[in-house]
C-alpha cells in the first residue's frame, strides 16, 4: 500500500495587523479591514476541515508584532480547537515578527499543537493509525534578529519514517528586497532529501523548486498596496510516488493596483468613465490604488485644483454600499514623459543627477525601524519613491519658471 498525507502549508498571519494608512477610509469598511487578518484565519480552518487534511503547517509570523494582542491570542487559540475537534493537528514556529521572547500574553494551546521550541532544529512525528508517518522539522525564532544559516542544520533523524518534511521561516540567499533572515540557498535544501520544504517569510506565493517542492505560500491577507492579489495557502498531497500542490486563496479583503491610462481624457467626466471600466467585477471586497498614466500633465492640474480628489470621493460613495464593496484608497499621477526643459537648466539637471545617486533606504532607514514609525508606514519602493519625487519636483519647479 502507498503512503500518503495531505496537509496545508500557510504562513504569514500577521494576526492583528494595524493596516498602516489606512485610517482614513470610511468606518464602515475600515473595521472589516481590521478584521480580515482574522478572516483570512476562519477560511484557513473552514479549507483545512473541507479538504480532511492530516495537519497545518504554519511557518512563522502567526502575529503581526512582538507585543502580541490578547485579542489575536485568543482567536488563534479558538482556531486551533475547531482543528483538534477534527483530529488535526497543527504544527507551528515562530518568526521574525512573533519571536518567543517578545510574548507578553503567553497562553496554553490544544494538544492539537505543536510548538517549536526554540532556535535548535527539533522534529515532530506525525502518526497516522499508530503509525510514524512523517518528521516535521523546524525552529522558532527567539529574538527579532536571526542571521544565521539554519538550511545547514537541518537532518533526517529517522529514515524508516516515509517522508520528511523542513520548516523555515527564511530567505534565499542574495534577496535584497527582504530582510536576510535566516537565509539559505536552494541547493542546501535539494540536497538534504527532503520531500517538501515548507517556507515562511516573503509574502507573495511563489514554488521555488518542484523536485522537492520548495514553496514559499505567501501570506493570508493582503495589508497594503504591495501585497496585491489573491493570498492563502497550499494544499498539498504527497505520497511516496507524487506530490500534488494546490494554491487556495484565503483573503478576506484584495489589495488590487490598477493603472488607468488618461492620455486622451480632455475632461473630469471621461477621467470617471476611464476609471470606473477599469475596476474589476465585484467577485470580491476590493481596495483599490489607482496610477493614473498620461502622455500629458493635464492630470496634475485636475490633481492640483482638488477636481480629482472630488471625483474619487464621488465613485467612493457609489462603490461602499455594495455587499461586496470596492474602494480606491490612495492614487498617484505618472507621466510618460517628464516636462522639457530647457539643456543649459544646470539646477533642474542637478536635482535629476542627485535623485537618481540618493539612497532612498538609507534616508528613511530610521524612519522605518523606529519601534513607533514602522508600525504604521506603508512600505514603498526606493524606485517608486524617487520617480515621484523627480516628476512631481520638475513639474513644481517648470511651473514657477514659467509664472505660473
């Protein structure tokens, strides 16, 4: 007879978070924004009840912060009963975000879970009718800040046991867009034998290898505009012939960024056509940032006399009182081309030359780990950042150069 299990692997709960910048959206949605980390957590449930799995894997930052909620604590606790009422059993470790030592509400969990102690790679066996049928491997992170390579440390205990599964709540190595936690290299993992390597820690779900399966499933709710698209977990099947990976979205709420091409609009009236063609069907409660693309900078003057701001505020109130609601957010203006100005413009030329040398994460970088200030800043891009700058500090400069 063949050996097989069926699991999901989720990580990235980020349970409670603030959703920084967002405070301004109408109360009416803005508490179902609030909730929706939490949803996301029911629907994780509800999919790993429906698809009678044997276990759930979750790899690290089941909160958003050290400082964990009561609130988040206890619905975690609530979550993992449910599972247990149906023999399943939940493995977990913790991250970068919800590192043991910065627990101040420690609460006891079903017998359902298992924790990962500690930074020592420690196994799990999962049995199935009395039988050991997998190791599950992990480590939990102690303190924010874990540098060192844990890929290296982890080993088969048991060969007898049919499979073998690693938890890592880490990065590749070389990947500048994150912080290099934990970090390892594919070939470390491929070489260990492993029959899945269940990952944690980038938010965008993503199969990095198929032979083992070495997958990153993102995280379960989107929280601002550069976690856009559908969020959720893997449901996976292995047996000792196959493996079968099924991403299954799990959001309560998308984050979707759209650009809308306004080169032709002449007035604040078909600006509204263009946008309203470019939102999605209502499948689903959609926050929306918008970039509105032109040939010309007509835009920036309906941005300037408010025109803009008023027509948003207008869609708005069409878009919320639907059940599955739509809401833009936040936009941005960007030009196809920046305004000309004149070859000799030796200052204008400067402030281009001196955008393009600045290092925009070194500027912010104590603005962002300020134990205050990141708790509520989006992150944006070096990249997106300094193009507005440059667009919107030309326009700026032309305009008083020209009387305006």
């Amino acid at each position: 007879m063949t050996n097989s299990i069926s699991f999901l692997h989720a990580a990235d709960l980020h349970l409670d978070s603030p959703f920084k910048g967002l405070t301004h959206i109408p109360d009416t949605i803005f508490q179902q924004i609030r909730n929706s980390t939490f949803d996301a957590l029911d629907n994780l449930v509800s999919t790993a009840i429906h698809k009678k799995v044997d276990f759930v894997l979750l790899v690290g930052d089941l909160f958003d912060h050290e400082n964990q909620s009561l609130r988040a604590q206890v619905h975690l606790k609530k979550a993992f009963e449910q599972l247990e009422a149906h023999q399943i059993n939940v493995y977990l470790s913790y991250g970068n975000h919800d590192y043991i030592h910065g627990n101040v509400h420690p609460i006891t969990y079903p017998k359902n879970v298992f924790i990962f102690p500690n930074e020592t790679i420690t196994s799990f066996i999962f049995e199935k009718n009395n039988e050991p049928l997998a190791s599950i491997y992990g480590f939990s992170y102690e303190n924010r800040s874990l540098t060192t390579n844990k890929a290296t440390e982890f080993t088969i205990q048991n060969e007898t046991i049919p499979f073998h599964i690693g938890m890592l709540h880490g990065t590749v190595h070389g990947n500048k867009d994150h912080d290099p936690y934990a970090p390892f290299q594919l070939s470390q993992l491929r070489e260990k034998m492993f029959d899945y390597w269940a990952l944690g820690h980038i938010h965008t779900h993503e199969q990095l290898s198929d032979n083992p399966p070495i997958v990153y499933p993102g995280n379960i709710q989107g929280r601002h505009r550069n976690e856009s698209g559908e969020k959720g977990c893997y449901h996976v099947q292995l047996s000792t012939t196959d493996s079968t990976l099924e991403f299954i979205p799990l959001q309560s709420i998308l984050f979707e960024n759209i650009t809308v091409d306004v080169s032709t609009c002449n007035s604040i009236y078909e600006i509204e056509g263009k946008i309203l063609k470019s939102l999605f069907p209502n499948h689903a409660k959609t926050l929306y940032h918008l970039t509105f693309y032109s040939n010309t900078d007509e835009i920036i003057s309906f941005e300037e006399n408010g025109t803009l701001e008023e027509l948003i505020e207008v869609i708005n109130e069409s878009l919320i009182n639907e059940r599955e609601w739509s809401y833009i957010y936040t936009y941005r203006m960007m030009l196809e081309e920046l305004p000309i100005f004149h070859q000799d413009d030796i200052f204008i030329g400067e402030i281009i030359q001196s955008l393009e040398e600045l290092s925009v994460s070194q500027a912010v970088k104590d603005l962002y780990h300020h134990p205050i200030g990141r708790k509520f800043l989006t992150p944006i891009s070096e990249a997106e950042i300094k193009e507005q700058a440059k667009q919107l500090l030309i326009h700026e400069l032309l305009h008083v150069e020209e009387g305006e």
